[in-house]
C-alpha cells in the first residue's frame, strides 16, 4: 500500500467516526503517523493558509492563541515559524497531545471535549484557531458559542469548516444567526483544498466576537 493510500484510508477512517471512543482510538492508532500521512502522503496545506490567514489581523506576537483541535501540533508549528511565541493547545487526544509536545511550541496543552464546558474563564484569549476540527464525525456550530465565550471582546477567531458539513450542520444559518444578534461578524470566508494531493476542500473563515 503507497503512503498516498494509507494516508487516504485513515483520513476516511476519520470522517466516519461516531462516538468518543472512536475518536480516542483513531488518534491513538494514528498518532505517531499523523503528521507523514497528512504532509507527505497527502500534502496537508490547510495549517500554513489558516495560520497566515490569523497573522494578517494579530500583529502582536505576544497575543495569548488558543489553537483547538491542535492534534500533534502542526498548527503551532506554523504560528511558531509565524513568530507567535504564546500559543496553548487544546486536544481530546492525549496520544496526539504527547506527539504535541515533543514540537515545543506550546506554553500549556490540554486535554478537553468540545462538547463539554472548557475549563477557561471568560474573555482570556486573544484569538483562537481551529484547524481541521470542524470536519464529519466531529463537532458542530454549537462549539463556537462556547470558543467564544473564553475569546475576549473584539478578538478573532480563524477556523477551518468541511464543505460538507457546512451544510450538512448548517454552520452559514447558525452564522448568520449569530452576525445579526450582534455576536460575531464574518470577516472572511474562502473555499480552498484542505491538501495539495486530494480534492478535500473547506471554507476558511475569519470570525470576529462582538
């Protein structure tokens, strides 16, 4: 089996997931090959566009980013060679989490369920990116209510949304809804490949807490 094919078949693997002992298994069986499966097998450019894409409204590289769904920490990598130096990650994964840390881009990591209340206090991050999580057999728009609640007030939050669920969840009602209650406004929102070597496509979008 090519590492293009393997990749393939665990990316599957992954959209078809349905509880959360699925979830810890998958990343636990995938967790050491997670980052040559996705780079190399599949040509994974979706952490380097979102991370350009918060860099273009966070000019201080001190600011407090929370990257959710951080896996084995590609996206820090990215913010890291950015210059961001303040970076915590959030994973339900701690085989992914260990694979993290190795990176040492991180200040914290931790482990927590989107589906849950997160241990944050209110309004303490400067933005938050998130990065694959929105995608099938994971979590829907209501994570985004609770990411911002720990966003503060006027902060941006960048994330990747699977074209698929974008309907399928209705994330643009749910957007909308929030934009016209004065909750968020959508600053940004483009279709792009997730990678280089397959058709998997997602809209990035730049949403703002208000």
């Amino acid at each position: 089996m090519t590492k293009n094919s393997t990749s393939s078949k665990m990316l599957e693997r992954a959209y078809t997931v349905t509880s959360s002992d699925d979830v810890k298994r998958l990343y636990r069986d995938w967790a050491e090959t997670y980052d040559e499966h996705l780079e190399s097998g599949l040509g994974y450019r979706a952490p380097e566009l979102l991370s350009s894409m918060l860099s273009r409204v966070v000019s201080d590289f001190d600011s407090r980013i929370l990257d959710v769904g951080c896996g084995t920490g590609l996206v820090g990598s990215s913010l890291s060679t950015l210059g961001y130096i303040n970076l915590d990650g959030l994973d339900f994964s701690l085989d992914m989490l260990e694979v993290a840390r190795e990176k040492r881009v991180y200040k914290n990591l931790i482990q927590a369920d989107l589906n849950k209340k997160l241990n944050f206090n209110d309004a303490i991050f400067d933005a938050i990116i998130c990065c694959g999580t929105f995608t099938r057999g994971h979590v829907g728009p209501d994570v985004l209510i609770e990411l911002m609640r720990i966003l503060k007030k006027g902060a941006p939050l960048a994330c990747t949304i699977n074209s698929g669920v974008w309907i399928e969840k209705e994330f643009d009602r749910w957007i909308e809804a929030a934009v016209k209650d004065d909750h968020l406004a959508l600053e940004e929102k483009s279709s792009e490949d997730y990678f280089s070597k397959s058709d998997e496509k997602g809209f990035f979008c730049l949403l703002r807490k208000y």
